[in-house]
C-alpha cells in the first residue's frame, strides 16, 4: 500500500514484530464478513478525497455505511503506538542508566584521588609527570569499566535471547548494536574519568605531602 492510501472501515491491529502474512482476494458475494475494509490508492492528499469516495459508495448503495475514515499513515501510528511508547519509555530509562553510570564512575574515580592524595604528591616529588599520573588514574578507571563492560555485554546477551521475540528489525545479538552501545559506553566512561585524572595532575606536591 501506498502511503498516499485511504482506509475505511475495520483493519486488524498491525503487529509490527510479525511475520509478514500471505492474502488471498475473495468476492464479497462469496465470503461475506460484517467487517469489511475499503483501501483506495490516491494519487493526490488522501484527505481531499474523503468526500470523493463517500459519494461513489453511496451511488452504489445507499444504505452501506462508512465509518473510521483515516489514512493509511494515521492508521499505523494508531496500531504502534504501544510499540512506540514502549521503545521512547525503555530509551529513556537506558539514558537516565547512562548518567547513573557515569556518575557513579566519575564519584569513585574522583574519591580514589581524594584518598590518594599523598601518594600522588610523592610520585610527582620523585619525578613522576603529568602523564604518568594521568595514566595512573585512568587505568584505575578502565579496570571499572572493563568489569562494567563485561558484566553487562554477558547480561546484554542473556535478555537478547530471552526478548529476541519482542524486538523488531534487530536481533538480541545485532553486532552492530551491541558495538555502537560499547562506543557510546567507552566515550562517557573515558571522560568521566579523565576529569579527576586532570584534576590530580595540577596538585601542588607540597600540599598534596602535607595532607594526611
């Protein structure tokens, strides 16, 4: 069907995670159903039509009603809107997980350099630059995120399996999501980390011995 199409009448509530169905045309004179549909093909604004078509069915019968006049766009966005509200719900409750786990990562990150305070300022004291605190404080970091990103690629997979029927145009184990989700996680996850390294590189030695 074009998107240019007009329906009348009932139509089944579109599953979009279904199998695609095969139809066969039959006579109305021969298989009569109270529920009947009527599609037209338009080729202008399915809208200007209404009238058109309301006409040429009452010349044919007078007595048939029509009723649930929409288009077929319309239609669609009524059978997924559950479909819809559900993916926009779960997007937002995976980005509002997002922040939770970069915060949480930048929260420990950033206690561990508060507690390794004094230590920092020996390492500097001795010599150590900025890049190799920086690089102390991130590989800390990226042990938490390698465990993060274990654990959660292993349980990633285990509800792919089990939600694979729900999900529509994807597979639970699409490489392609799963790889642009480890991106996104790694990106987020790097920076919440690198702002507390930065912030132990421009400790003053001095001060940072003489904390306790």
């Amino acid at each position: 069907m074009s998107r240019k199409s007009l329906s009348f009448g009932a139509v089944s509530i579109l599953h979009v995670n279904e199998a695609p169905h095969n139809y066969m045309f039959i006579p109305v004179a021969q298989y009569y159903r109270p529920d009947l549909a009527l599609i037209v093909r338009t080729s202008g604004e399915p809208s200007d039509v209404f009238r058109t078509v309301q006409s040429e069915v009452k010349a044919l019968d007078g007595g048939l009603p029509l009723f649930d006049m929409v288009t077929v766009e319309e239609h669609l966005q009524f059978s997924t809107f559950i479909p819809r509200m559900a993916g926009t719900l779960l997007g937002l409750f995976g980005g509002l997980a997002l922040l939770l786990a970069v915060v949480g990562l930048y929260g420990v990150v950033a206690h561990s350099v508060v507690l390794r305070t004094h230590e920092i300022g020996v390492r500097m004291a001795l010599g150590a630059g900025r890049r190799e605190i920086l690089g102390l404080v991130v590989r800390q970091g990226a042990v938490l995120i390698a465990i993060g990103l274990s654990a959660g690629l292993g349980l990633a997979a285990a509800a792919g399996r089990t939600l694979g029927a729900q999900l529509t145009g994807v597979t639970g184990t699409d490489p392609y999501s799963y790889a642009a989700s480890v991106a996104i996680l790694l990106t987020v996850a790097t920076m919440a980390c690198v702002v507390p390294a930065r912030r132990a590189c421009a400790l003053d030695p001095i001060r940072a011995l003489r904390r306790d």
